[in-house]
C-alpha cells in the first residue's frame, strides 16, 4: 500500500467561504470603479462642459438641459465601467446587446422625436434665434416672437397672440428670417405718386421726413429710388434704417413714417393716384328703327 497525504475534501462551509470572498472583493472594485469615475466625471467633465457654455455665452434655458445629458453621460459611462472593471465582461456584453437592441426599437418608433431633439441641439449651439427674437418662417405663412427653445419643440406667440409649437426640426430644414438679429434693420416702402407730378419734389418730402423721424437713423442715411412705372402712378421706394429692431418698433416706425410723407404730399398737392382704366371706342346699332320702337 503506497502511502501519502490524504486528500482534502472540500466542505460547503468552504466553498460558501470563497465565493463570500470573490463576491465581496468583486463588489468592492465595482464600487470603487464606480465612484472613481463618477468623481471624475462630476468634478472635472461636467465643470469643463460648463466653462465651455460660459463661453459660447448660452442662456440659462439652453445650459440646464444640456449639462443633464452631460450628468446622464457620466453615470453611463461610470456603470459601464464599473462592470468591466469588477470583472463582469460577460454581463456587460449581453446589457449592450439588449440596450443596442432596445435603442434601434426605440429610434424606429421615434423617429421624429429623434430629428426634432438632434434639431433642438442644433439651434442651441448655432443660434439662430433667441428667446424674444421675432422671426419668420415658410416663406413667411409664419410668424412671432419666440417663448421658450425646447430640445424638442419652439414654442412662438404670434402677432396675433396665438402660441405656436414648432417641432425644431421644420425651423432647422428651412430658411428662418430673423430681422432682429442685427443691431439694425432697414425698411423698404414704396410711394406711387402721379406721372405729371415732380418727382425731385416727392423724393426731398421723403427724404425730409425721414430725418425729421426721431427713431429712423441719420446713417446709413435715408434714400429714395425710382423703381416702378406701373399703370397709373410712377413708384418711389424710400429706404430707411432703425436701431435697435423689434417687431413694435418696425410697425410703429413705419407708420408713422407713411404717415408723415402722406401728409406732405396732401400739403403741396403731390396726388397718390388710384388706378385708373381708360375705355376707348365706340357702340354701333344697325338697326336704330327697332331700338326707338322697343324704346317706346
């Protein structure tokens, strides 16, 4: 009989043992990964992606949303590696394949909500317009202040103080005019005056009441030009310049200005004609006999 060492024969309460051992030492990198990058994150990332805002000089309503998705990236990226870390591959693999599944469901079924949130980015970091910013749209079927910018929807008061809610994604595939956008904007109207009056005479009225405007600027100067020669008056288009524009201050400008100018003209007997049509020719009855007896 060949002698030796007996065998060692391991019991449940070992076995409990070590696995309590790697299940404790496992969680314990899980954790650490976790913290670890998720400290990172906080503390330098998010602190980064707020000084870059800071100067791109975004408003308070764009900066919220956008650092929330910068915090949710941060808490991804700190699960995903806290689970390599700890040693949990094969888990981490199968949670992608189901998430890379569930996010092609998701993205085939919200198509649209994905368009109009990559549009919300878009307009955030252009800037195409700001809250309180008139603009147009649609070849100017549309048009409004702006209320509040969205990740998802514009929401636009209209003149006529009806809210419009805009998907991001009809203002980013189409051309939106901002006429505020500048610190001034120039207004186009013209003046139809009558072919025998004298249009030196008309031109100076214009010009003149336009400086005499208080809030129409002195430069860029206002000018007048012929542009028209339409049936029954010859059109002057006068253009002038406001500061400062806002959707109250082109109305009220402008109608003031019309105002001015048509008052001159009716003081030094400009006329501003109405379209006329003239009729030429004759009526020929052939048989006059039967139009007098019909007519007695």
């Amino acid at each position: 009989m060949i002698g030796g060492p007996p065998a060692q024969v391991e019991t449940p309460d070992t076995i409990d043992t070590a696995t309590l051992v790697d299940l404790a030492i496992t969680g314990m990198r899980f954790v650490v990964a976790f913290a670890v990058v998720l400290a990172i994150g906080r503390l330098v990332l998010v602190p980064l992606v707020n000084r870059a805002f800071d100067r791109r000089d975004l408003d308070e309503h764009v900066r919220n949303p956008l650092l929330m998705l910068t915090r949710f990236g941060v808490l991804f990226v700190a699960v995903a590696g806290a689970f390599g870390f700890a040693g949990y591959e094969n888990f981490l693999v199968s949670l992608a394949g189901i998430a890379a599944a569930g996010a092609l469901a998701v993205g085939l079924a919200l198509q649209n909500v994905i368009s109009n949130f990559v549009a919300g980015v878009f307009i955030y970091v252009d800037k195409p317009f700001r809250i309180g910013d008139w603009i147009e749209w649609d070849n100017g079927d549309y048009a409004g202040v702006v209320e509040d910018i969205s990740l998802r929807v514009t929401k636009v008061r209209t003149f006529d103080n009806e809210l419009l809610t805009v998907p991001n994604s009809a203002l980013t595939e189409n051309v939106i005019k901002n006429p505020v956008d500048g610190d001034k904007l120039r207004l186009k109207f013209v003046f139809g005056i009558g072919y025998g009056d004298d249009i030196q005479q008309a031109t100076d009225i214009i010009v003149e009441e336009a400086r005499r405007h208080p809030d129409i600027m002195d430069d860029p100067a206002p000018s007048v030009r012929l542009t028209e020669l339409n049936d029954s008056d010859v059109g002057l288009q006068s253009r002038i310049w406001i500061a400062n524009p806002s959707r109250a201050d082109f109305v009220r400008t402008r109608g003031e200005f019309i105002t001015a100018v048509k008052r001159r003209f009716d003081e030094e007997g400009i006329d501003i004609p109405y379209p006329v049509r003239t009729l030429e020719g004759g009526l020929e009855l052939e048989d006059r006999q039967q139009v007098a007896e019909a007519a007695e």
